[in-house]
C-alpha cells in the first residue's frame, strides 16, 4: 500500500506541476502583455517580500510529519490528535505573526517603490498579497496529516483543481481588463478553495482524530521538534 501511495504521489505531483507550469506561463504573458512590465515588477516584489516574512514558519509542518509516523502506523488516534492539536496551536501564532509583521511592513515595502501609482493603490495591493500568504496556512495541519500517511496526493489534487480555477479566472480578469485588485483576489480564492478541499477530504478520512483533545504534548517532545527544526 505504501509503496502504491508512493508511486501515486510522484504521478500526481508531476502531473500537477507540468499543468500548473504551463497555465502559469500562459497568465504571465498575458499579464505582463495587458498590465505592463511594471505590474509584473510589483508582483515579484510583493511575492519576495511575503515570502522572506512567511520564513518564520520555519518549515514547523515537514518538521513535525516524523511525529506522526510511529502513531500512524499504530494506528494511536490520541497521540496522532495531540500531535496535530500542537501543530494547529503553532499555526495560529504563525499565522498572527504573519499577519502583524505584514502590516508593519506596508509603509517601508511601498514608500520607496517609484511608480505612477498612487501609494494607497500599492499598499492595498500588498496587503492583499499578505491576506493571500496567510490563507495558505490554513488547515495546515489537516495537510501534515496527509503528508505523514502518504498520502500527500490528496493535498496535490487540491491544489491542481484550485490552480486550474485560478488561472481560468485571472485569464478572464486580465482579458476583460478588470482592475487589478481582482487578479490577486482570485488568488485568494483559489487558497480559500484548496483549503475547504483537503479539510472535508480530512473530515471524511480521519474521523478517529479528535482535534479538540484536551490532552496536550509532552515538553520534551515539544523540544525534541524545535531541535530537529533546528
């Protein structure tokens, strides 16, 4: 079976990565065609700023996946809710700090951008790219858990049917020449509906998981996940 879920994993994520590749490349041109090069500029600035704030998440999710191996396979359903409930609480405080540092960085990321657009126009644009960033951690551990039981397909066909809405949408946006705001918007809905995908396939799967236990990790096995972070 897991050597099954393997070869599935590998299928559909490069399966994924080639449709999302080529649909990416074709809303880039056509982006970079209707916008101009200085949209595209401020996107990548936008993306590279979001991204080096999201650093602070630490790679917490594959880090914390070998705690789940053991109880898997037991098929210990307290242990694998506890460790998921820890994942789910650090997510929260990442998730706020992300949103916090985002914030904080508006005014230093767009006063120096020299642009004919207005600098309200630019910080409502990046504070959309951080709202987008944020909504990609949702259910995070809902996707621990699939990556820990091989079963990381599922979280890869999400993300493929959502990218597929996404770029069906941003193609519409920039052909009709709606504003901006829309293109990163549909982005936004994208993450919104990948999330609710892997969270009822979660809910369907793993009805054994408790992940309102009140049963709570161990400290030396909250250490124990930092140091191998480390």
């Amino acid at each position: 079976m897991r050597t099954k879920n393997s070869f599935i994993n590998i299928a559909v994520s490069f399966m994924s990565y080639a449709i999302i590749m080529v649909g990416s490349f074709v809303v880039r041109k056509i982006l970079s065609q209707g916008s101009g090069l200085e949209i595209v500029g401020l996107t990548e600035t936008f993306t590279d700023v979001i991204s080096g704030i999201s650093i602070i998440e630490l790679g917490l999710g594959i880090g914390i996946v070998y705690k789940l191996y053991k109880p898997i396979v037991e098929k210990d359903w307290e242990q694998i809710s506890v460790v998921l409930c820890f994942v789910k609480k650090c997510y929260r405080i990442i998730l706020l700090s992300i949103i916090i540092l985002g914030f904080l960085s508006v005014y230093f990321v767009v006063s120096p951008i020299e642009s004919e657009l207005s600098k309200l126009y630019l910080a409502k644009i990046f504070i959309l790219y951080i709202i987008d960033s944020v909504a990609s951690y949702f259910y995070y551990y809902k996707r621990v858990m699939f990556i820990a039981d091989q079963k990381n397909y599922v979280n890869n066909v999400a993300h493929l049917i959502a990218q597929i809405i996404m770029i069906v949408f941003q193609i519409i946006v920039l052909k009709l020449s709606i504003p901006f705001e829309a293109y990163v918007i549909c982005t936004i809905g994208s993450k919104l509906i990948e999330n609710f995908i892997i969270s009822y396939n979660f809910d369907r799967r793993y009805k054994n998981i408790n992940l309102n236990t009140t049963n709570r990790m161990q400290e030396i096995e909250k250490k124990d996940v930092f140091v191998k972070m480390r």
